[in-house]
C-alpha cells in the first residue's frame, strides 16, 4: 500500500515541526540497489534528516526505514527524494522530503 504525499511549499514545509533523533536509519538506493544505513537526526511531517558516509546526490530516490526501538509503534517505510547533501566531519548531512509513504 502506498499513500501520495502532495507537494508542499516552502511555507507549508515550515509548518511541521521537527522532532530532534539520534537513531539509525536504513537506506537504500531505489536506482542502483546499494543498502547502507545513516543516523536520523531530524523527521518532520515532510521529511528527514541524516547522517550517512556515502555523499548522495540530490534528486536521488531512497527507500527509507526507520524502526523505533519498542515494538509497539510500526516501522516508517518511505520513499525520500535527497534534497541536499553536506560534507559534516567524516561524513554527510543529508536532508530529503518524503515522496510516498509505503505500507
């Protein structure tokens, strides 16, 4: 099952707030395949941010899951399209919007 998320607006992207993480995240490459994980550390009502290794370019397509550490809240399963990525320390700060959440 898949849900649409309607484009939003710079405004209306204003509007979520934004819950600090620190918590892994899988990723994968919807083109190329490639499996990694990065670091949540931010998720709002339309999108995410996080850490990674890998510089990922923007317009690329992730398929993201985000797995809470007790069991009685389900997975996020979304499909995020890369909106930046920034050299951070060893590493990148990656923020993209959800495209889709998938069920």
């Amino acid at each position: 099952m898949t849900l649409p998320i309607a484009a939003l607006s710079d405004a209306d992207r204003r509007r979520f707030p934004r819950l600090p993480l620190d918590h892994p995240v899988d990723l994968v490459d919807l083109d190329g395949g490639a499996r990694f994980t990065g670091r949540a550390r931010g998720l709002s009502g339309g999108g995410l941010r996080f850490a990674c290794d890998e510089p990922l370019s923007p317009g690329m397509r992730l398929s993201i899951t985000l797995t809470p550490p007790l069991t009685v809240t389900q997975p996020l399963k979304a499909e995020l399209e890369v909106l930046r990525c920034d050299a951070e320390g060893p590493g990148y700060e990656v923020a993209g919007h959800f495209v889709r959440l998938l069920g």
